[in-house]
C-alpha cells in the first residue's frame, strides 16, 4: 500500500500526458474546424436579438450573403483584442458582421458594446451556450465564414489578427461572392 | 558573421551539455572525485557559449540586422533602443535561448558558489541541470533556430508587437524566467537527493535559498505582468484569469508550497517525500507553463508561437522530464527515512494545512485552465471556463490557508497548544472584529465579501504583528532588551514578517478594487463632462503627436472634485503603422486610497470618443503588497544562514538569535 501511494503521481502524471498527447499525436490541430463541420450546413437555430432593435440569428439570416460569425464575450479578455480589426472592417463595409453573444449576462454584454462599439449588424443572444455547442465552439473568441447557402466553409480559434483577415479570410470571403456562394 | 558565431557557441554549449550530462553523474556513483569536478568546469563552460550565444543575438538586434529572420520579424529600425533590446526574449526563439541562458547561469552559480555542498550531490545535481539544458538546447537547434538568415536580407523589420513596446513588459518575462527557471535547481537537488537515497537538514538548507531567489523572481515577474496588464491594455482589471496568466500562477502556488515545506525538512527532518514530489511538481509546473504558451493547445492574447512541431518536442521533453522524475520518485521515495514525528496540532501541521490547501488551490486553477481541453478529448463536448469559476472554487480555498496564516507561526514545533495559541491571538481578534465592524457600518452596499475580506486582513496583520511582539518579549522585559532582540532576529524572521504582511496589503487592495470599484462609460466629444463618482472629469481637448515608431492621439482631461482641481490626465491611444495595430497608454492617478483611472478608445471629432473611466479603490496597496512580498523573500535571502556560498558558521562562535524561526 505505502510503495503504490509513492506510485500515484506517476500515474496521475501518465494521464495528463495522454490527454496533451492526444490531440497533438492525432494531427488534430485545435486551431482548424474538425473536418466533421466544414462544408456543413451552419447550425439554424433561432437566437433572440441582443441589442433592441437590431435582429437576432436565424436560418433565414445564415441564408444571406457571405457573412462572419464572430462569437464573443465581455469576460473573453482576447476579443478586446480582436475588436478593433473587426470594427475596421466591418466599418469599411468589406464584410458582413453578425456576432454571437456567447454565455453572457446581457447588462454585462451590452455595456461591453457601449465601451468599445458595436460593428455588428445582427447579433445572437447564447445565454446557454447551446449554439456555442452547435458550431462546435472551443473558445471564444471564434469565427466562422458562412457562404450564401449557409454553409460553414472556415472557422478561426482564437483572436483574428490584420494578418489573418488579410491574407486568409478576406481572399474567401471574396472568392466565395464571386462564385455566387457555391 | 556574428549570428554564425552565436549558432556555433549554441552548438558547442549542446555538446558542452551533454558531456556536462553524463561525466559528473558516472564519477558520483565511481566516486571520482576528478570527474565530479569535471561538472563544476562543464557547467562553466556552458554558461559562457550561451553567453556568447545571446550576445550575438542581442547584437543583430542592437545594429538591426535584418538578414536574420528573428530580427526581422520583431524589430524595426525605428523602434527605441530598450525595445529593440526586449525584442530578443519577446518572440518565441529568442524567449528559448533566454530560458536555457538562465538555466546555464544557475548551473554555474552551483559550481562557483557550491563548495560547501557534498561532491557528489553536486556533481548530480549539475548533470541533472545539464540534462533540461540539453533537452531544451536540442529543441532550439533543431525546432528554433534564432540566427536564421534571409536571403536577400529585407530592407526593414516587422517590428514587435506593440503591446509589448513597454517598460513593464520588457521585464515581465526576463522576471518570470528567472522564476520558472529558477525551479530547475530545485528539481535538480530532488533528483540528486533521490538518487543518493538521502534528504536530510543539510539539503534543505541548500535548497530554500534557490527556492526562494526563483519564488521571489516570479512573485516580481507576475506582479509586473498583472500591473503591465492594468495599465497597458486600458480595461480597468489587473488579472483575467487568462491561461497564460494562470500558467505562471500554477508554479507560483506550488512554490510557495515547497517553499514552506522546506521549512519543516529543515527544522524538522520530516516531510521529505512530500518536499521533494513538491519540487518536482513545481518544476513540471514551470515546464507546463512553457508547453501551454507555444503549443497552441489554449489559445491567449500573449501566446506568441501556435505550432504543433514543437508543442510535440516540448511534450516529450516534458514527459521524459517529470515522468522520468516521477518514476524515480516512486522507486526510490519510499527509502527514504523519515525524521521528527509531530502531532496534528503544531507548526509542522500547520504547514501541512498550508501545504495542502496551496496544492488543492493550484489544481483547481490547473482543473480550470486544461478542463475544456480534457472534456473536448473524452467527450467531444466543448466548454469554455471564465471568472466565475476560480472566483467559486479559488477563492473559498484561499479563505481558510489566510485564518491559519495568522495562527500559524504562533504554534510551537511538535506540539502545540491551540487554545493558548489563540488566547494569544487575543489583541488580533480584536483588531479584526474592529474593522470588521468599521467596514460593515461604512459599507454602502454592505457587502459580506468585503467584510470577510478586510477582516482577513487585519487578522494577518495582527497575527504578525502579535507574533513579533512575543519573539521580541515586548512589554515583559525592559523597550532596551527588547531592542536588542530585534536587532538579533533573524533575516529570514523579518523577510517573513515582510512577506506576510505585503499578503495583507494585497488583499486589502483586492478587496477593495473588488467591492468598492466605480466605473462610468461615455461616448465624449472635446467640452463633455463626465461625472465619475465624487469627480467631475472635463474632456478639454483632443490631440496629436507623432512618437519614434507610432501616431499618438491624446485627451487631455481636468479632473475635479467639488469645484477643487485634483489633476490633469492624458490618456493616450497609439496607432503603430507597421503593425496597423492600435494601443491604449491609460492615464492613472495614484493616491493611497484609490487609483483614478480613464482610457480613451476609437472614435473622431464628429461621434466623439469612448471614454472609460473608473475609480479603482486601493489598487496601489496591491503593488505595494507585491512589492513587499519581493522585498521579503530578498531580506530572507540576505540571511546569513541561507546565504548561498557563505562559510559554515563555527558552532556557538556566533550568537544565537533568540526563538529561531
């Protein structure tokens, strides 16, 4: 018994180690969508609206032009981060930004809006983060690119960087206008 | 020509390394003593072709030389020299070759410094160094390369990621490194011990001085990320419970631990097996907060490398690291002897209670950082963990290790009597009912947090403060032979009584930011006012103002309280062109009671600026605590006793501080 009590760290240890392998070893990469939800039909669901006044996410909306689908939080220290890039983009009128409120109390959403503006043309209310599970959200910040179809064709963990929607998602997002959304 | 010089001296120190490795630990089980002494001149040399790796490094950065890649993904000719200098460890490879530099350098203080140590623990403990340094040496050889050429050599950088164009930042991590990596010598003598089969007083006291430099360091590295965070990114908060944030904490929880536990090897020849799976831990720890920032397995505003090549390599360097460690661990632990017994009740049980709620508090922040990993591999469901968690599970934890902080150093060694502990305590319970009830009848919102909080406080203080006053017999002999023995205490006595009491006055700020904190939003233009609790802030103007590397567009903003002019703040906000990214400089103004604070986001003339501003109630006692926390562990570390290298004191040559520690 005293020998096997020496024994658990090495066991407990063991484990940790599988779970950190696991990924990594399965050629998984956390950052790209598991291919189980690229080139599917973005999850329909209805969303009450955030903000009064301006619409929530339906299927109808997913419908629509290519869009990004930006998940955020007020407690998600990284999409401080990435606002302001998706301000500016949003702003200049090259994309189309809908936003998921993703488990957040809606005072505490809505007075991050206030503090750092609101780029978004409709915005989704998760409370539960019931759509988080749907789109197979890891962490916020996320985005997705949605076609005109409504099909999911590129996901983003993490904060967007100048060099990511530059040279990644700005060139999608284009191609995918061009080619009507097929 | 002299980046070629730097990758030859990384490839000498690899194999200087792995002579280092393997030479010391054959003659410590030959009993050679001349290879055992070979470790002391490997560990040298090692030292300087790192060295002269990092100069050459430093250099390029220095002259802007951008045919080697490194520099020119994170430096700009424009950039101001400090920057262009903590350019070297702001990026992934550059952070690497810091890390094995400070590695190097503590090996080398064992060999200049370690004459009085056993030859043979010596010389294990610097081939266990040898074999991290060695590991990580590979790593960066083959995964990490910082003197890669480009060829034609661009006309001009990068440059560094803005964010951490900033004094704070540009030590923040050469503190935290120091702190993580001072852990290895810990780890190094735990190995060492477990392989000579004996823990013993002596090891202790070789190994609390390394623990407490590296405990100090990254005590002053994290506090110097948290305020660089409060200033610098313009959100009013100073930790976010962010997992690069926790990866650092993580080690810091389980080096206070040993830190503590050491303690009792020392005093009391006990509680080895747990000290040295402590300081194994704590190192696995420190290596973890390395995994977690490059692998990309968590994502985070400061993880600089997302690749999962040399998340691998350091996975396996890790896993034959700590499990190698803790394999010896299990076969060779349970030989060890164990010494003084001790009832539940006294200054050992004490630190076992310390002991094993700083160890449950560290895995709930470590079950909080990797829980959305592990259920994403067992179940395929994905969660995220915000505040909400650590403020319900971390912070209950910490409730009760703070109570027994304040009764703890009043329990005598081996037995204590509790209830005369506590009688003693009387005039703290005094101090704490006092202000608790203070609080509670000033308290607006009449908050049961900021009561606990505050009370908590004071019970520390008093706890300390009774506790000096017993070791010094105030009061029952005359104020001059209590002097006397003032002066006689320790320098560990005082770094203690140092480092308890900044834990009080960082809570005290907590609690207060926590509570009391006021906060006002508004969308402003030029001539606005804005009413932020007992002050009325007058946006005077917008303007500009061109930096070395950025565009600058300042407020200036007039801030008063009932028609009395207090200050004028000028918050900032950057535009860096290379990177087209923008930064906040938020404007502070420090008093003891309360930080004022305002920041200044996007906006133009026409639609006005966002303007946060927030009242922060005694935030500056939070640096102040830190600070004392650092200031402690350097008084401790200036004890004779613990000095590293000092000569043996002759026995009974020296007097005796009265009551020890």
């Amino acid at each position: 018994m005293g020998r096997l009590l020496y024994l658990l760290p090495l066991v407990i240890f063991g484990a940790i180690a599988a779970y950190f392998a696991a990924p990594i070893l399965s050629g998984k990469d956390p950052k790209t969508l598991p291919s189980a939800m690229i080139d599917k039909p973005a999850p329909t669901q209805t969303l009450p609206p955030l903000v009064d006044g301006k619409p929530g996410i339906d299927a109808a909306a997913l419908a629509g032009p290519v869009k990004l689908v930006n998940f955020f939080a007020s407690w998600c220290v990284p999409c401080r981060a990435e606002h302001p890039l998706l301000t500016r983009y949003a702003a200049s009128g090259k994309i189309r930004l809908y936003g998921i409120n993703y488990k957040n109390k809606k005072e505490e959403a809505l007075a991050w809006l206030a503090e750092l503006g609101d780029p978004y043309e409709r915005i989704g209310f998760d409370l539960s983060g019931r759509a988080g599970i749907e789109w197979g959200v890891y962490g916020v910040p996320e985005t997705y690119v949605v076609d005109a179809k409504g099909i999911i064709r590129y996901r983003h963990v993490g904060p967007l960087t100048q060099l990511v929607m530059a040279e990644t998602i700005m060139p999608l997002v284009e191609k995918l206008e061009a080619g009507g959304g097929s | 020509m002299i980046a070629e010089l730097g990758h030859f001296a990384l490839i000498a120190a690899l194999f200087v390394a792995l002579a280092q490795a393997v030479v010391p630990m054959v003659g410590a089980n030959r009993r050679d003593l001349a290879l055992m002494d070979f470790g002391r001149y490997a560990a040298s040399a090692q030292f300087l072709c790192i060295a002269i790796a990092f100069a050459a490094l430093t250099h390029a950065y220095i002259i802007s030389d951008f045919s080697v890649a490194n520099v020119f993904q994170n430096s700009h000719s424009k950039q101001p020299l400090l920057y262009k200098i903590s350019g070297v460890w702001g990026n992934h490879e550059g952070s690497m070759l810091f890390w094995v530099l400070i590695l190097a350098l503590f090996g080398f203080a064992v060999a200049a410094f370690g004459n009085n140590l056993p030859a043979s623990l010596r010389a294990r403990a610097l081939s266990v160094q040898a074999m991290i340094g060695f590991g990580f040496l590979v790593f960066i050889l083959l995964t990490s390369n910082p003197f890669e050429r480009l060829d034609p050599a661009p006309l001009d950088g990068r440059e560094l990621n803005p964010l951490l164009q900033d004094p704070g930042l540009a030590f923040h991590p050469p503190m935290l490194y120091l702190g993580y990596v001072g852990f290895s010598m810990a780890f190094s003598f735990a190995i060492a011990a477990l392989l000579e089969g004996r823990v013993d007083p002596a090891w202790a006291r070789w190994v609390r001085p390394w623990t407490l430099a590296a405990w100090t360091a990254l005590t002053g590295g994290i506090v110097l990320g948290s305020w660089w965070a409060y200033y610098e990114l313009g959100w009013g908060g100073w930790w976010f419970w962010d997992p690069v944030e926790n990866a650092s904490f993580m080690p810091w929880l389980a080096g206070t631990a040993l830190l503590h536990s050491a303690i009792v090897v020392e005093k009391r020849d006990s509680l080895k097996s747990w000290t040295i799976l402590l300081a194994i831990l704590t190192f696995a720890l420190s290596l973890m907060g390395t995994f977690l920032v490059r692998s990309g397995v968590l994502t985070s505003v400061h993880a600089f490398a997302v690749d999962p090549e040399r998340g691998l390599f350091i996975l396996g360097l890790m896993i034959l690291a700590v499990g190698g460690s803790l394999a010896l661990f299990a076969m060779r632990a349970p030989v060890l002897k164990s010494g003084g017994l001790f009832r539940p009740i006294s200054r050992e049980g004490g630190l076992v209670l310390n002991n094993l709620l700083l160890s449950t508090a560290c895995a709930t922040v470590f079950i909080g950082t990797l829980y959305p990993l592990f259920l994403d591999a067992t179940t395929g469901q994905k969660v995220s963990v915000g505040p909400p968690f650590y403020n319900a599970t971390f912070v209950p934890l910490m409730i009760p290790l703070l109570v027994l902080l304040g009764v703890g150093p009043l329990l005598a060694w081996k037995r204590a009597d509790i209830l005369q502990a506590l009688t003693r305590l009387w005039a703290a319970a005094v101090l704490t009912a006092i202000v608790c009830l203070f609080i509670w009848s000033g308290d607006d919102g009449k908050s049961v947090g900021a009561v606990v909080g505050f009370g908590i406080a004071a019970w520390i203080v008093g706890g300390v403060l009774t506790e000096y006053a017993e070791r010094i017999r105030l009061f029952r002999i005359s104020i001059g032979a209590s002097l006397r023995r003032a002066t006689g205490l320790s320098g560990s006595s005082y770094g203690m009584m140092l480092a308890h009491l900044g834990l009080a006055a960082f809570i005290t700020g907590a609690v207060g930011d926590t509570f009391w904190g006021v906060e006002a939003v508004a969308n402003a233009r030029p001539g606005d006012k804005i009413t932020l609790g007992p002050y009325d802030i007058t946006f005077d103007k917008m303007s500009r103002e061109p930096g070395p590397n950025y565009e600058a567009e300042f407020a200036t903003m007039t801030v008063t309280r009932d028609g009395e002019p207090v200050t004028r703040l000028r918050p900032e906000r950057r535009i860096y062109p290379v990177q087209r990214m923008p930064t906040t400089e938020a404007a502070i103004h420090t008093t003891l009671a309360r930080d004022l604070y305002v920041s200044v986001g996007e906006g133009n003339q026409a639609d006005g600026w966002a303007v946060h501003a927030w009242i922060n109630p005694l935030v500056p006692w939070m640096w102040i605590g830190a600070l004392m926390m650092v200031c402690g562990g350097l008084v401790s570390l200036s004890d004779r006793r613990l000095r590293v290298g000092a000569p043996k004191r002759i026995s009974g040559a020296a007097p005796q501080p009265v009551g020890g520690d």
